[in-house]
C-alpha cells in the first residue's frame, strides 16, 4: 500500500513482509502467494504516539523472520509480534519505546528456540533474545551509548549515532557465534546465554549494515563515510590489535550489506558505486558506478550472490 524498506521473506510457497499505513497510524504484516501474489492474509496493530523516522526510512523498515511454524515482525515502539504461519497471533512483547530521529531498521533472527533483536539505535539500546513460542526474556544485552566515543571516532551527539545491524549467526571455530555489529565496534556473543566472547573496535559511530563473514573473517562496516574492518576471529576478549587484518579509516556512505564469494568482499554503496576488495588485505580489486541508480545514484539495496 505504501513505500517501505524492509525485504520479502520466502518459506514455500508465502511471502512475508511488512508494511506501514501511515495514515491510519498502522503497523502490518502482509502475507501473500508466492505463485500468483494474493494477498492471503494480514494483521495489523496502532501506534499513535510520536514516532519519529527519516523521511527515506518509512516505519515498518524491519523485515519479518520465520521457521515455517511462525512469522515473528518488529515494529518498533509498537512492539515484537509472533503468528503462525496462518497469521493468528501467538504472543506480542512490548520491549518500550523505541526514538531516534533516523527511525529503526534491525530485523528479527530466529535461530533455534531463541529470537534475537538488536533494540535501537537511541538511548534504549539493547540486543535481546526471548524465547521464539512465548515472548518470553532469555537474555539481555544492554549497549549503552558511549558518549565519549574512542580515539578512533569523534562523538557527535545522539542523532548521528547509533546501530541499525541485523545480527548474524554463524559456527566459528566450533561454536555457535550471534555477531553484531554495535557503534565503534563489532562482537561476538554466545547466543543461548548472551555472554560476550571477543570483542573489536576500529569502526565508528553509525552502523547501518550487518557483519560479513567468510570461514574466521568477520567484516564490520560503520556507515555515513566510516570506517570497515577485516578482523580473524580465534581468540578471546578483545582482539582489536592481534586480529585485525586490515582497516579502511574512511569509506564511502554504506547502508547496504555486501556479500563475501571466493576470497572477496563485493559492496554497494549509496552514492551508486560498486566495490570489490580482497578479502584477507582489504586491498581494492576495482569500482564502477552503476547506472540505473536515478539522478542521485542513492541505492540501500544489499548485495546478494546466486549460484557464482
């Protein structure tokens, strides 16, 4: 019904996605049919009070997340909601209100029993896991804001600040890993008890995309003309200095993520250009600009590989 950024989720034959009616104040979960896109069902919840956002960025930018069983979307302050896959609802979880100037954009993962969300980006920044057939809290990991920022990355204030990450699991060195990337820096947490495992700084304060990661390489790119990493995960704590593989102190304004294939990192940045790096060095192979990008060349689209 209306412009929105989250992206379609696929199971069989259904697609899942989300999208505001801003005028009606309303928060929805579309579900339609793969083969011909009937609208099969839809379920819907308000929220009237201020719900402050980027004019580029509509409400209801987070994608939903399924097993097949259940349809588990975020709509910000107005909650975390679970149906089933005929769209009754299960459960719903009022995690508090959710405001900054930019709006939100981090989409539900589910993994297991568990549901993970990173909360933000504002003052309330958390990432949580509730158990994925009740709602219910597992664990939390609260993110304060770090108003003093680093020796790497110059603090600007609450509006230019913040993550919209999506996290990602992944098996590294024989463990299961929840990563994510928060502002200044990118982590990984055990998912079933939320404690952190290693941890490295070296990007800034804005983070739009979600990690990369290939084999032990983990890639975290901050956003706004920030900076990226390349840092090798097998070791404990912070591993900023004995890890890092690379670091580009300054990039080009990325909000879509990239794609790893064969030893190389392939992104899109805003502006309409197309990037590929060695993996290992960090090393640029080659960039184009992008026809097809509009007057602007502005793109947030995430890079997806298929099939080579």
């Amino acid at each position: 019904p209306e412009p929105g950024n989250s992206t379609p989720v696929v199971w069989d034959d259904r697609i899942f996605l989300t999208q505001p009616v801003v005028a009606q104040n309303r928060r929805t979960l579309m579900c339609f049919h793969r083969s011909d896109g009937r609208l099969l069902w839809q379920e819907r919840t308000e929220w009237n009070e201020e719900d402050p956002t980027h004019a580029t960025n509509p409400v209801c930018s987070s994608s939903p997340a399924t097993d097949g069983e259940r349809v588990i979307a975020w709509f910000g302050s107005a909650g975390l909601f679970c149906y089933d896959i005929e769209g009754h609802k299960l459960w719903e979880r009022n995690l508090g209100i959710q405001k900054h100037i930019w709006g939100y954009g981090s989409s539900p993962v589910i993994h297991g029993d568990l549901c993970f969300l990173n909360f933000g980006p504002g003052e309330r920044s958390f990432l949580i896991a509730v158990n994925k057939r009740t709602g219910e809290t597992v664990w939390q990991h609260d993110e304060p804001v770090n108003a003093q920022g680093t020796n790497e990355a110059e603090f600007f204030g609450a509006d230019y600040y913040g993550s919209w990450s999506t996290p990602v699991l992944r098996k590294i060195g024989g463990r299961n890993q929840l990563i994510v990337t928060f502002p200044f820096r990118v982590c990984g947490l055990d998912p079933l008890t939320g404690t952190e495992l290693w941890t490295s700084s070296g990007i800034n304060a804005l983070v739009y995309t979600s990690p990369l990661i290939a084999d032990d390489i983990v890639v975290a790119m901050g956003g706004y003309s920030g900076m990226s990493i390349g840092i090798q995960v097998n070791g404990e704590g912070d591993i900023t200095e004995s890890n890092r593989l690379w670091r580009h102190p300054k990039t080009r304004q990325r909000i879509g993520s990239g794609a790893i294939h064969n030893g190389y990192l392939f992104v899109h940045n805003d502006p309409g250009i197309a990037e590929c790096f060695e993996l290992k060095t960090g090393k640029k192979v080659w960039e184009e600009r992008l026809s097809g990008n509009g007057p602007t060349g502005t793109n947030w689209s995430s890079v997806m590989i298929a099939d080579g």
